[in-house]
C-alpha cells in the first residue's frame, strides 16, 4: 500500500512538475513600440493623384543650353519632342517646390557594367544605374508616402488601367505620343516584343528573372492600338501583378535598336543577342531621364539628361533637374565613406555600427552630406531550417535538430531565450533598434500589433519550452541533450548560418550563440562570406540561419511567395525535397493558404484582414524568430533639394528610386562645377564612349 | 650569366604549370560559384524571387560550363592562357588581359614607390640607428619601426581613412584620379590630383616597409661593426664614417639583397590590405574581389601572375647578391 501510494505521489508530482514546467513556459506578452528619435524622417502620407496626373501644360521650359541646341536645329522643338499629355508632379509634393536646371549626382558603385542588354539579362552594374534607365508600366518605389487605402503602384508608362467587370482582363493605356531618347515613337510595339520575344521565348533571361509565371500561369498580353494594350488572366482581379509591371519585371526595351539583333530577325545566336550592346556602347535609347554617353571601365559611367524625357513639373519644365549622373567604378564599401567625404553624393547606409559616427559628422555645419533615415525596414530573423525529407544536410544530428525545428515547443524555446533588446544593442546603442517578434515588419503598411504574438525574454520560459520538447541536460554539462532514441541522446548541437560580410550578420549570430547557451543550447557559428554563404543558404545546409528579410516582411505585396512555402523552393529555410515536395506543417499549410488567398485578393480590406491573418499565424507559431529591425540612413548631400523626408533607403524599391530623382534639384547658388560634358546632350545610339555627344 | 638566367627562366617553366594547378584546385575547392553570386546580385539588388534568382543562377551555369569537370574547365582556361588573354571574366565581362592591362601598370607603380621608398629610407634609418646604438636616436627610430612591423597594415589604413573622411574631410579618396582629372591628358596638375589620392597608401606602406628594412639594416650594420676587418679599418686610422660607409654597409647589405626575392610579395600583399581599404583599382583589389564573388578565372590568373612576380624578384635577388658580392658566383 505504501508503495502504491509512494508511486502515486511520485506521479502526483510529476505530473505537478510537469504542468508547473508548461504553466513557466513561454506566455505571449505585449510588444514594446519603438522607440522614437529625432533623426528619422517623417513621411507625409499623400493619395497617388496628389503625387503626379497626366496633362497638357500651356507653355513647356527645359535648360538654356538645350534652348539653343534646339535653335541650332540640332534638336526638334520641345514641344515636339514631348507626348500629348506628359506626366506632370504636383508642386504640393515636392518639399522644396519647383527646381532649377543644373548640377550632377554622383554616386560610387561596386558593380561594373556587363552591358547594355538589360531584356536578355545583362546587368549595369546596378547601383541604380538601371533604375535610372528603366521606365517601367508602373511604378513603386515613392509608394512608401501613398496613403494605405489608396496603396497600389503609381502610374508610369501605363497612365492608366481598367479591369473587365469579370476581372480577367486588364486595359493598359500608354503614355501617348512618348518618345525614346533618339526621338524614335515609344508604343504599344515596344510592350508587346518585351513580352513576346524576352519574356515568352524561353531562350531569353531578362535581368530580374521576368518570366509568363511572373504575371499569372496562362496570363497573355495582345496589342490592342499603338497605345492600348490588354492582358487576359486565368485568375480574376489578380491585382498584385501591377506591383510586378513595376522595376525590375516590366520594363520595356527599345524595340527599333533591339528587334534587328534578335535570332527571330537576323542570323545571331541568342548569346549574340545578348552580348550585341557591350557596355562601349553608348547612347542606348532608353526612356529613363538620363542616357550613357561614357564609360570609362573601372572607373566611371557618365550619364546625361535625355531631352525627349516625358515628364514635367507643374510650370512645363521638362525634367529631370539635373543635367548629369555619375557612377564611380569602386567598391561598395566605398560608397559610404565618399559620400560621407562629399566625393560621392548619395550612399544607402545599412552597416548599424556606423549610424552614431556617421550622424555626428553630419551634425558638423561645415559636413559635405546629411543623413535622412526612413522607416524601420532593415531587419533580421532566426530562420529554422524546416525541412526533414531530404534538402540539407541529412546527416544523423541535422535531421535530429531539423525535427526539433518544427516542434513548437522547441521553436518556443528558442524566442524565448533571445534577448532582443541586448541584441539590438549589439549592433547600435541608441533608439535605432526596435524589438522584432517576426512576421511583417512593426510599422509597416500591413503590420497589425493585435495580431502579433510576441514571446518576452525569459530563460526560465525558454527552459521549461525545451523540458516540453523533451530535451533535458542528462549528463549535467550544461547543454541539454536529445532523447536517448534520438541521435544517440548527444548534446543538442546546432549550425547557425550567417553572412561573414556583415559585421551585423556576425554580431547577431555571436548573440545567439551567447543566449542559446544562457538556455542549454550549443550554437556553432557557420560564418560564410559572399558566394560560398548563398551556397550553403540555397543548398539548405544550415539548422538555423541568421538572415536580413526582404520586401515580403516590409511590403507582403512584393515577393509575396517568400512568406510561406506555396512553391518548391519559395522559401529561404524550407525547400521541396528530393521527391520535389515540400513537407509542410499544418500551421505551414495555414500559412500558405492565407498567402494564395493574399495573392488572389482584389479588395484592399480582405487583404489587410488577410494579412492580419498571416501575421498571427506566424508569430504564434514562431515560424521565424524576429530578432531586430532598424531604419537605414540615406547619406546624401546637403546641396541637393525634394529629397522627400523619410525616405527609406529600401521598401518597394531602393532610394534611387523612392526619392524619385528627376524632380532632385540643386538650389543655383549651391551648384556645383562637377558636370564632366556641360552643355552637351546625348549622341546618336552606338556612338563610342564620350564620342558621339550632341553639342 | 646568361647561362643562368635560361637556366632559372626554363626552371620556371614547370613551377609555373604546377602554381596553376594547385592555385586552380584550391579557388574551386571552396563551396559556391559565381553563378551564386549572379543570383545574389538579382535578390538584393534587383529584388527577383528566390526561384527567379536560382533559375537564372543555373541558366549562367549552363552558359558559362561551370557546370563541366573541374579538368576541363582547367584545361579550357590553360587554352586561353597559352593563346595569352587569359580567358574572360564574369564580373568585368572583359578579356581578362584587359584588366590586367588595366590594373597592373599603376599597381607596380605603387608598390615599386613603395618599395623603393621603404628601402631607401629604412636602409639610411638602420645605419644612423647602429651607428648611434643606444643613443635617444637609436630609440626613437627603433620605436617606430616596432609600431611599423606591430601594427597591421589595414589597421593602419582603417584609422587613416577614418580620420580623413570622418575628421578631416578630405575630398581626394577612392581612386586614382578625380573624375575631373581623370579625363585630362598628363600634366603637373594631373600628377599632382595623383599624388593626392595615394599619399595615403604610399603612407602605410612605406612605413611598414622602413620598418623592416631599417631592424634589418640596423641588425646586420651591428654585426658586421664588430668584426674584424671593421676593426683593423679603424686601426689603419680610418675615420669610423668612412669605415661604416665604405666597409660595413655593403657587406651588411647582402642579406637585403637577398630579401628583396621576398619582399615583392610582402608588397603585394600590404598593396592589396591598403588598396582594399581605400578603394584603388589595383590587382589587389580585383583578387580579393574575385575570389569573394568566383570570378575564378581572374583569381587564377592573378595569382599565376603574382607567381611570376615572385619568381623574377628571385631572379633579380640573385643578380643584385652576385654584384655586391664577388665571392658569388651565378651558374658555376
């Protein structure tokens, strides 16, 4: 009787331990907002039509210099050389109103121009040199200061749209009347040989990967007139491909200068095709603001204003303000500490460390460059790698912990023992950071903090989590250990993945090595740099991995495939296996359904609601554990004016684009002498380096 | 003398042929490839989805054979090395002789100033510091060149660009030339915007190079004062100048000769520490470039050709010991 009664109050109290151990565990918590500093930028929220309309204008105006190149009769009359209806910004968005002509933009980039072929997938050596030079059907990057009901992609070279009433049809009307920068008609006939002869012939890779699927499985394009033209989807109301006629998927090429080097029409191989305008090649049409006239390899690409570009201000002056672009040939990192030195004009800041150092030498009056940070849209996330049927490392202990991770408990665990506070720290002390429980980024246009389930620190929380997951220090050196039937009952060992390029990669994957051991975890950093770092990522050979999101965390309606596993390999941390299947969870499946729902939504408030959705699902359930967000700082120079404020350096675009430069101005007495062709404009297309200006 | 230098040259031959298998085995041995980093390229900058980015990372693959065995892909690149243009490079998508034209001329510029400028200072330093041993000069030269040889180059080059960009704010950073100037045909003007730009490089290395030169200079001067011949100079009634100059310096000097067959290389690798940090277009800059993204092709090439550079200054060592020194004889 005694023993009887001896076991039941040892099951008693285990059974009391137990629930004590589950009541400890990890117990969702209210988010701290972030904190607020001076130096971030306020955006003034604005509707689309308070941005741009389309318009004849009474009387047009461009530069001096361009007056009398025209009255040389080297150049047709503006008004010639504008469509019926240019894109006119409203004065009321501009935050230093109407510009005046004159000055450059110098930037410095890492990249090197591979050539001119941007359609069959040569890079300009980015940077926003090929922001600059695509115009696109639509337009996002300025969407970071349009309202949230009225949120969808800005009008560009298509100035307008209507669905079918069944929604399977899409009307585009084109600018009418739009010239490419040699003067050539800009129609239908370029829309429709991108996307017959680029995106539909398999044998051509546009730069960004456009493909049919990128707009909808089964989706078709027609030529309607020389300026209308109308796509059939399978799908009704598939609004979110407006996003992807935008940079970098729907950017037209011009089709006179291509259409003769395409295999269709001439002898070329498609490799010729692709290589048929090598980066000495100068003056390609483009319907950017400003075209290539040089190119110095490994050391500059000089751009000028293209003078048959579509758009004005409210006076009738034919933007952009700026005569010139220069791109230095350099290195990325060299990008911030030119524009800080006032050599280079502009620099996306994103390395946290350099935030305090970088705005005290700004606050310096005599400082060549200020810096303008933009909403919190850098952030990082402790991503689990999912998959236990094959991609990966299939060895005895990475299955082992790959099971672990997609037991919530574990995953509990695991957001628990993350201090966020201290890791945000670890990269800048000051109001930069924010606490980040995953999911859409707080602060952003689809972010719902009801709907964000946030597990605080707490290691006795993240202990007890581990305890459930059944994992216990069973030889008592501190780090916890699988069951006995699981990989030999070893200490739990786990592989975090990180960026050795990033001293922010580096120092948050250093954090969580340090909090995984608070918690009885062995963390082992598996820092890789560049090349060698996408392999192991794309290859799944990590259990955890320390990465910087992208727009699906910022925006949801860009690279929405990325928040959850909706194709074979959409996902960074969990890929289809070698039977080509992806082996999703059950609050997986939640997730991707919410997205397919998300991707089909034609109403602005089924998506918030459905985003909404999303985010509880995925913060529940740790899908991924939030570790911090931070603004970047755009560094830009002091002497330029209509930089709009809070203009983050990445959200549907980069700030190249966001801050839209055409209407950037410099005020005249602050102008600079730095214009390298002054006067000139340029030449014919395929003209030599510097050779063929207009003058 | 001839005779030696087609011996040593004909002996390169094979050196050579095996540098570039091992240095091509090794570029490859490490995961990832260029196409990796096309891919990366498309989902930071040109925000393309994760398929897209992969798809066009094994399209590149296909078009470029890096999909192929690593022995054809080697002896694909041997071709284009023997025909002399060295194949092309993914990342400059140029004929990589090109670059090489490009990079190499202003990079031995730099380090030849360097090295000149190290060797002459630091060898004039390690006579004043032995001939003056134990005096405050002594002491004064041999911390420096103590904070020369202990203080890592990029460390030296990261505070130095520091304190201009960030504190002093100079304009002249990141290239070899200003934009301006990089469009004017050679003048005094032109060399001097030149000067502005790698004062700082020249700066970093020659005080490392110093360093090593005047604690070698300074070390072998002492050891050559005390022997005998130096002593007998001096009973002869030699001024102890003379003495130093005209006896112990050249005989103290033999062991630089013989290190210049290294110091190429230490040059080259404190060109590509400095140059990294300042952003030059160097051949120091393309090889760590190339190695981060893959464009293997150029980082086989670079460093077949930094080989070669280590080969010649062997060469040239030799030649620079036999005319010091009588006693040596080259190919007897």
């Amino acid at each position: 009787m005694k023993t009887i009664t001896g076991l039941m109050a040892a099951m008693l109290a285990l059974g009391v331990s137990a629930s004590t151990a589950l009541a400890d565990g990890a117990t969702a918590a209210q988010l701290p907002d972030p904190p607020k500093f001076d130096a971030q930028g306020k955006v003034t929220f604005v509707g689309v039509g308070d941005i741009l309309t389309y318009a004849a204008l009474p009387a047009y105006n461009e530069p001096e210099f361009v007056k009398a190149l025209e009255k040389a009769g080297k150049l047709p009359a503006l008004k010639d050389r504008l469509p019926k209806e240019p894109m006119v910004y409203k004065t009321g968005n501009m935050k230093d109103g109407i510009g005046v002509y004159g000055d450059v933009m110098r930037h410095v980039i890492g990249g090197r121009p591979e050539g001119w072929n941007y359609w069959a997938g040569q890079s300009q050596g980015w940077g926003g040199i090929d922001i600059g030079l695509s115009e696109c059907l639509t337009r996002t990057g300025p969407l970071f200061q349009v309202k949230a009901e009225e949120l969808q992609p800005l009008p560009n070279l298509a100035k307008g749209w209507d669905w079918s009433a069944d929604g399977h049809q899409l009307t585009m009307h084109l600018i009418e009347g739009a010239k490419w920068s040699d003067g050539e008609p800009f129609s239908a006939d370029d829309v429709m040989f991108y996307w017959e002869k680029n995106v539909l012939d398999t044998n051509v890779h546009p730069l960004n990967g456009a493909n049919p699927g990128t707009f909808g499985e089964g989706t078709t394009l027609e030529k309607v007139d020389a300026n209308t033209v109308k796509w059939t989807f399978k799908n009704a109301f598939p609004t979110q491909v407006l996003y992807a006629m935008a940079y970098g998927t729907f950017c037209p090429g011009p089709a006179h200068i291509l259409a003769p080097q395409h295999p269709a029409n001439s002898k070329n191989t498609y490799d010729q095709f692709k290589n048929a305008f090598p980066p000495s090649y100068m003056d390609m049409p483009t319907m950017g603001a400003w075209v290539v006239v040089d190119h110095k390899p490994d050391n500059i690409v000089v751009l000028r204003r293209n003078p048959y570009y579509w758009k004005v201000d409210e006076k009738g002056n034919q933007l952009p303000y700026l005569n010139e672009m220069q791109y230095r040939l350099s290195t990325w990192a060299d990008r911030d500490v030119q524009a800080v030195a006032g050599t280079g004009d502009f620099s996306n800041l994103e390395q946290a460390e350099n935030y305090v150092e970088s705005l005290k030498k700004s606050a310096d009056p005599a400082a060549p460059a200020r810096l303008e940070f933009g909403q919190r849209t850098i952030g990082y996330a402790l991503e689990f790698n999912y998959s236990a049927n094959g991609w990966g490392d299939t060895d005895d202990r990475s299955v082992a912990v790959h099971n672990l991770n997609r037991d919530l408990h574990f995953r509990k665990a695991v957001t628990s023992m993350l201090d966020r506070q201290r890791l945000g720290e670890s990269l800048v002390k000051g109001p930069f950071t924010a606490i980040y429980p995953g999911g859409i980024y707080p602060g952003t246009s689809f972010y719902d903090k009801a709907s964000t389930v946030y597990y605080p620190y707490s290691v006795d929380a993240a202990k007890a989590e581990l305890a459930a997951a059944g994992l216990k220090d069973s030889d008592g050196d501190g780090v916890v250990n699988f069951p006995k039937d699981v990989n030999g009952g070893k200490n739990v060992e786990i592989t975090v993945l990180g960026n050795a390029d990033y001293q922010s990669d580096k120092s948050l994957v250093e954090g969580v090595i340090a909090m995984g051991e608070k918690a009885g975890l062995k963390v082992i950093p598996k820092l890789l740099s560049g090349k060698d770092h996408d392999a192991a990522r794309d290859a799944g050979k990590f259990d955890w991995q320390v990465l910087r999101q992208g727009s699906e965390v910022i925006t949801a309606v860009q690279d929405t495939g990325h928040l959850a596993p909706i194709g074979p390999n959409t996902t960074y941390f969990h890929q289809a296996g070698t039977d080509g299947k992806v082996d999703v969870m059950d609050f997986e499946q939640k997730l991707v359904d919410t997205v397919n729902k998300f991707i089909g939504a034609k109403d602005a408030k089924d998506r918030i609601e459905l985003m909404k959705e999303y985010q509880k699902i995925a913060t529940e359930n740790v899908y991924t554990a939030g570790l911090t967000v931070y603004p970047g700082a755009l560094i830009i120079n002091k002497r330029f004016a209509n930089v709009a404020p809070g203009a983050p350096i990445f959200m549907y675009n980069w700030a190249e684009d966001n801050i839209i430069r055409e209407r950037v101005f410099v005020p005249a007495d602050k102008q600079s002498k730095n214009e390298l062709f002054p006067d000139t404009l340029p030449g014919k297309p395929g003209s030599a380096p510097g050779e063929g200006l207009l003058k | 003398m001839l005779r030696y230098l087609a011996y040593r040259i004909l002996a390169a031959i094979p050196v050579l042929f095996v540098m570039t298998l091992i240095t091509f085995a090794i570029i490859h041995s490490t995961p990832g490839d260029y196409a990796d980093y096309v891919a990366q390229q498309l989902r930071v900058q040109g925000h393309a989805t994760n398929e897209a980015a992969l798809a066009a990372a094994q399209q590149f693959r296909i078009d470029h054979g890096l999909n192929d065995p690593l022995i054809i892909q080697y002896f694909r690149w041997m071709k284009d090395v023997l025909t002399g243009n060295f194949g092309t490079s993914y990342f400059f998508n140029r004929p990589i002789s090109e670059v090489l034209a490009q990079r190499l001329p202003p990079s031995l510029g730099l380090v030849i100033t360097v090295h000149v400028l190290g060797t002459i200072i630091g060898v004039s330093l390690g006579i004043i510091a032995a001939a003056r041993q134990y005096s405050w000069i002594d002491t004064l030269i041999s911390f420096v060149g103590f904070l020369g040889i202990t203080t890592p180059k990029f460390l030296f080059a990261l505070v130095l660009i520091y304190i201009l960009a960030f504190k002093v704010g100079v304009q002249e950073l990141g290239s070899f030339y200003s934009s301006y100037w990089s469009y004017q045909p050679m003048s005094f003007g032109k060399l001097w915007n030149l000067i502005l730009h790698v004062w700082p490089i020249i700066l970093v290395g020659v005080l490392n190079g110093i360093s090593y030169n005047m604690r070698m200079m300074r070390g072998n001067l002492l050891d050559t004062l005390n022997a005998q011949y130096v002593e007998t100079a001096r009973a002869k009634g030699l001024s102890y100048g003379a003495t130093v100059l005209k006896h112990a310096v050249p005989n103290a000097l033999h062991p630089l000769a013989a290190y210049q067959s290294a110091v190429m290389r230490y040059m080259i690798e404190g060109e590509i520490e400095t140059s990294v940090i300042f952003g030059i277009p160097t051949i120091g800059v393309a090889i760590v470039l190339s190695m981060g993204i893959g464009d293997v092709l150029v980082t086989a090439t670079l460093m077949l050709i930094l080989g070669l550079v280590q080969i010649v200054g062997g060469i040239v060592s030799d030649l620079l010991l036999a005319w010091l020194d009588p006693r040596v004889r080259l190919g007897e």
